[in-house]
C-alpha cells in the first residue's frame, strides 16, 4: 500500500501529500465513487427516458405538453393492465394525477427510479467502502465509527 504516516499528523495518499483526515476521507470517497462510474450510464438513460420530449397534442386542463419515450413504451407494454383502485403518480414537477392505468404509472416513475439509481450508489456500495478504506489507513483516533440500526 502507498499510504503511509507523514510529519505533524498528516497522511500521504496516491501521490497527495500532508493529507488531513478528512482530505483522506474525501480523496477515498472521489475514488470509489469513480470505480462505479458504469452505474450512472443506466441512472442517466432511465432519467432521460422519462423526460417528456416527444411532442403529444395538448389535452384539456393542465396537461404537459409532451410526452416521455418511458411512457410510450410502458402503456403499450401493459396495454390491457390496470389497477383494481386509482393510484397517484406524479406528472411533471410538484404535480400528481391519478390513473388506473399500469402503463401510465411506469411511464410516469421511470425518471424517479432513474434518479433513485445514483443514490443508492452514493450512500450504500460507495459509503461502505469509503468507511472500510479510511478505517484502514487512519488512525485509531481519527477512525469513523458507523453503526447499523
């Protein structure tokens, strides 16, 4: 391992020199962050197919004005498929409307599932091993303690 102790309580890490302990930490964080770079390329295209770019006619009351390749490719998929009650789903932004449809609530959930991608990487598979490599290049006092509950 390339890490080692330097003077005045610093750390020297991959070529970066007196190192705080939280430099470390961030440096570390950067680096296994990167390692699963290939995870946001599905985040990204499910956010995207949720964008509403293609053009629609306009519908009565407040619709948007398009609609989203997700929700296309959802309704006719679950064409025949509906729910026994309504459920809300959300349109747009800070707007809801209900549907029995499953199609249209797949369509409509594809960019949030997209951006819920990014936070599972972040505060599971990246946190994890963040914590495991800064417990084992810091010291005992400066180590991080996290509990499961």
């Amino acid at each position: 391992m390339d890490t080692t102790e330097t003077l005045n309580g610093t750390y020297f890490y991959h070529g970066h020199a007196n190192v705080s302990a939280q430099e470390l930490f961030w440096l570390i964080f950067a680096e296994a962050f990167a390692e699963h770079e290939g995870l946001a390329i599905e985040a990204s295209a499910m956010i995207i197919a949720g964008w509403p770019i293609l053009p629609k006619p306009k519908g009565l009351g407040g619709s948007t004005s398009g609609t989203s390749v997700a929700s296309k490719l959802s309704r006719r998929i679950f064409k025949d498929m509906r729910f026994v009650e309504p459920v809300e789903t959300p349109v747009g932004f800070m707007k809801t409307r209900m549907t029995k449809s499953v199609g249209a609530a797949v369509g409509r959930y594809a960019p949030y599932v997209g951006g819920t991608i990014p936070a599972m990487i972040i505060f599971g598979i990246v946190a994890r091993k963040t914590r495991n490599k800064y417990n084992l290049i810091a010291r005992p006092k400066d180590r991080i303690e996290w509990t499961y509950f």
